[in-house]
C-alpha cells in the first residue's frame, strides 16, 4: 500500500492547530484549578444543562424578588416615617386646640388657627413625601403628588362648607364631603387609594394599600381644617364660634390618633411581610447557590492531572517544531 504524506505546509497547520487546543486545555484546567468550578458548564455536564439552567433561572429571579422587596422596604419604612411625623405635628396642635377653646383662652384663637393652617401644611407635605423619585402617598400614581397644596384644600373645604352656618353644621358637612368620592378625593386627592401589589415570590405579593386617600386621616383633615376656619372671614370677630370650631377640632384630631394608628399598625405589618418575604428568599438563593456549586464542581486531581498532561504535550510540540523549522535541505540528503 502507497503510504500517503501530508506537505509542509499542511504539517505546519496541524501543528498550530495542536498546539492552540493544547493551550485551550491549559488556560480552561487552570482557570479550574483556580474557581474549583467548571470553566465551561457544558462539557463539564456533557451538555446536559436543564438542571444548571432551572438553578440559574431562579437566581436570577430571587434576585429581582429581592431588588424590588428592598425597594419596598425603604419606601414603607419612609412612610412609617412619615406617619410619625404627622403624629407629632396633629399632637402639639390637638393640645392647643383643646386648650383654646376653654374660657379665657378666647383672644388667642385666631393664633391657634393659624397653627392648625401650618399643622395642615406639614401634614399635606408628609402625605406629599417622595422617595426614589416615586410619591409614597399616591396609590399606584406613583409619578405625582397625592395631594393638592394645603392652602387649595382649604379654599375647597370653604366651598364645600359654604352653606353650613354654626360650627356643628360645618363639621357635618366637612364630613360628608371628606367620605364623598366626589368631595374630598376628587377635589383634593391627586393621585388614587388603589394598592400595591408587591411580588414576594412564586404566587405571592404584599399588599400596600395605605394612601392620602385613606378613611384613616378623614378625621385628621377634619380636625385641621375645622382649626383652620377659624381664620376665615366669616368667623372674625366671632370669638364664640371660634371656640366651637378650636373645641370640636380639637376632639376630631383626639379620635383621628387612633383611626392613624390603625393606618400604622397596617403598614407595619406590610412591613414585617416584606422583611419575611427578603430573609426566606435569601435563605432560597443560598440553598441555590450550593446546588450550582454542585453542578460545577470539579475534581481537583482530576483536573491537575490534566494540566499536567497538556503542558507536557505542549512542551513536545514546541520541541517539535523548533527541530523541524530547523531542518534544511543538505540535513535531509545527508
């Protein structure tokens, strides 16, 4: 049989060519040495990748879960802040109120009124609050304020109260329009009272339903807007029904704490599932983690050993290609 030889040329590529897979072997078994994990997933299962991909694939969404849990996080921990805030500011007011409308404290109740008309402004700038470019307030109308400005709730609740006469019958009022869809939230509310839904993971999501609109501050805004007629016109000189006005906004404020507290006490528990929620998937992606190192382990002895080989082989080819790129004419006759 005729042997068949292959040219100088064609045992110039093949060389190459041996010697790029050589050192494709070394540069993956080092970079597995170093991990102790398969640079190249699909050999190392024998393309068998379904189980490494079902592992990826719920990293990856843990790891959004987790994202937007901690976005969550940081926007009820604001609005608990804020909630605070407006404990505060309704506290120090509904004392004065209360205090005012006692006899002898008359000729101060247009003061006190105007307190109430800054205790409404910092209680519609807490409601107002953002974070994270997104209105906290504002139901899904995140891109918004939830409220229109104090001073335009106020001349609203003026029109709205117009007819009433005493300050019994303007407290009425005050309450229909704030429990009236088409009084108070469609004159002041800028944003909407629809929830949130946050995902939690695999058919679960957190419920954040607390919103400017909510019936937990009617009471709050009654109070102060009640406190904050006082200053009108229509009661100047009317030392009387001011001190109507101061004592029954003084006891809508002292109820509204609890209607607020209740307000709280929802939002914390959104809370507590938030934080739940983040600690359960965190603990999933752990567990995760260890069945993708797992899958990508590799034996280290293994490995070494084919190290070993590889830059043995690729020391001979080197050897062989520097005898045969030394080789002439005369030494081939010779």
């Amino acid at each position: 049989m005729t042997a068949i030889s292959i040219g100088d040329l064609a045992q110039t590529l093949l060389q190459r060519r041996s010697i790029t897979a050589t050192r494709q072997i070394i540069d993956r078994s080092t970079a597995d040495l170093a991990t102790g994990q398969a640079s190249d997933p699909g050999r190392h299962l024998g393309g068998y990748t379904l189980p490494l991909s079902d592992v990826q694939s719920s990293l990856a969404r843990n790891e959004a879960l987790q994202g937007v849990l901690a976005t969550a996080k940081v926007r009820t921990d604001v609005m608990q802040t804020a909630l605070d805030r407006i404990d505060r500011v309704t506290a120090d007011v509904t004392d004065t109120l209360l205090a005012s409308s006692q006899a002898g404290m008359v000729p101060g109740l247009s003061v006190k009124g105007r307190q109430a008309i800054g205790a409404l402004d910092s209680v519609v700038s807490a409601l107002n609050q953002r974070s994270m470019d997104q209105s906290l307030f504002a139901g899904t109308a995140t891109d918004g304020p939830a409220l229109i400005p104090a001073d335009a709730i106020l001349a609203a609740a003026e029109t709205a109260t117009a007819s009433a006469v005493s300050p019994t019958d303007i407290a009425a009022a005050l309450d229909a329009w704030l429990s009236d869809p088409a009084g108070f939230a469609t004159a002041a509310g800028r944003g909407n009272a629809d929830p949130t839904e946050v995902p939690a993971g695999q058919g679960q999501s957190i419920r954040l339903d607390v919103s400017a609109l909510d019936p937990g501050f009617r009471s709050t805004f009654k109070g102060l807007i009640l406190g904050a007629l006082m200053t009108t016109p229509r009661f100047s000189g009317d030392t009387a029904g001011q001190a109507d006005l101061a004592r029954l906004a003084g006891q809508s404020l002292l109820s509204a704490a609890q209607s607020r507290t209740e307000v709280a006490a929802r939002l914390g528990v959104a809370q507590a599932r938030i934080a739940e929620a983040s600690t359960r998937l965190s603990a999933e992606s752990s567990a995760l983690g260890m069945a993708r190192n797992d899958l990508l382990s590799v034996d280290m002895y293994e490995v070494s050993s084919r190290l070993t080989e590889a830059e043995t082989r690729l020391k001979t080819l080197y050897a062989l290609t520097a005898r045969l790129s030394s080789l002439n004419l005369a030494d081939y006759l010779r």
